[in-house]
C-alpha cells in the first residue's frame, strides 16, 4: 500500500515506521510549506497535521480520489462541509478524534457507563484531560469526543472548560450551569495522553481513565484505518473499522 503523510512531525515519523514495519510504501512526506506533488501516487493518505492545515488536506484528497484517514483535531467546525464533500466526490473517509485501539474501547466503555448513570442524577459527571504541551487544542478532540457521547445518552446538554463556565449575570440559570460537564484540560511535559470521566456523589466515586504510554498506539490504529478503508465508499469512523457499531 502507498501511502501519503500529510503532517510530519512526531506522529507523522511514528506512523512512518510503522507503516514500513507492516511492508508499506510512504510516497510523500508533507509538511505545512510543501507541496501536494506525488500524492496522485498514493493508493491512501494519513492526515495527522495541524487545524489550520487538516481542511486543505482532507479536501486535496478527496479531490484526488484519494482515501483519506484524518486524526487532526481542532478543526471540527469544518466537519460537515467535508462530509457533503466526501459524498459528493464518492470518496472514502475516516475522522477520528483518537486512532488508539484502547481508546476506541474506552470509548465504548464510556458510552455504555453514560447509559447506566443516566438512571442516578445524584452522580455528577466531570471530566479531567492532561497532554504534553505542544498539543495546540483544548480540550483535546478525545475529551470532547467523550463529553458528546455522554450528552447523547444522558441529560446533560453540553460541555465546557472550568475558566470558561458563564458568570452568574451573563443570563445562564443554574439548571443550565448544572447541565454542563466541566472537563479540565492540563498541559505538562511529555505527556502522550490521558483522559478521565468522573461520576461523584455525596457518598461515592466511579472513575474511568485511559492512560496512553507512547504515541504508538495512536499510530498503529491510524495505520490499521488506512489498511481497512482501502476500496470503500463512504463517511467512516473508528467504530466501524473496529467492528464496534
């Protein structure tokens, strides 16, 4: 398989040596000044670039008839408009906020537990992220990712970072306030990733958390994506590659 690298920098050099580790071809290696030549070349392309640059990406691929797996986070208001542009070009498509194997299991995870708790109101969700520090969004697309699975099967109806909960006077009411699940995002040093839901009541605790060890685990998922979207039509998510729809 003859893949394109659109991004690479850490990750892009991680998904690079497990590309070729699994007997794979890398065509082109794209960074934010270089040009799209040689990705007519490439039988799939693996976005892993900044926000400023995934919407530019995704849509030279599609444009290209070329499959294309994007795990660039903080570009997500763009969403839908490459959607309709995967549908109309009958491209193939994957987004993921997190190409982690056990991330997408956590995920799962996370949804189902969403569902068990929505039956106790007295478990108050929160959620906490920590990143290494050149990580350029917050919080992360996996936190956010997490927060809309739990306002989809739960009463909360929205999600926000704890400096930037509304003042009491801005005309938010407290069932609003009291509706948002608050999700810390720290940044510190050398951190790959890891991402915690809280459920607190007056007497107990339930914690759920994913710790990721190294960058390889993301990588290898995005490697595993591109493999399975080879000869497909359509708009993808890890769910389906993993089977866990």
């Amino acid at each position: 398989m003859k893949i394109a690298l659109l991004g690479y920098g850490k990750m892009g050099k991680v998904i690079e040596r497990i590309a070729l580790e699994r007997g794979h071809e890398i065509v082109l290696r794209k960074t934010s000044n270089d040009s799209y030549d040689g990705l007519e070349n490439a039988d799939v392309a693996i976005d892993f670039s900044i926000p400023d640059a995934a919407v530019g990406n995704i849509t030279a691929c599609l444009n290209g008839n070329i499959p294309i797996v994007s795990g660039t986070t903080g570009w997500l208001e763009h969403y839908p408009k490459m959607v309709a542009l995967c549908e109309d070009k009958k491209g193939a498509f994957i987004y993921g906020s997190n190409f982690s194997l056990g991330v997408n299991l956590f995920f799962a995870l996370n949804e189902n537990l969403a569902k068990m708790m929505a039956q106790f109101p007295q478990y108050k969700v929160s959620m906490e992220e920590i990143h290494h520090t050149q990580k350029l969004d917050a919080p992360s697309g996996t936190a956010i990712s997490l927060a809309k699975d739990i306002i989809e099967n739960s009463d909360y109806s929205s999600w926000a970072l704890p400096n930037a909960t509304p003042a009491k006077d801005d005309g938010t009411s407290k069932s609003e306030l009291a509706k948002q699940i608050l999700i810390d995002a720290k940044r510190i040093e050398n951190v790959p990733g890891t991402h915690s839901v809280f459920y607190h009541s007056d007497v107990d605790s339930i914690e759920i958390k994913h710790t990721a060890h190294s960058r390889e685990g993301f990588a290898f998922g995005a490697v595993i994506a591109a493999e399975w979207i080879l000869g497909k039509t359509g708009v993808f998510t890890m769910k389906d590659v993993l089977n866990l729809n």
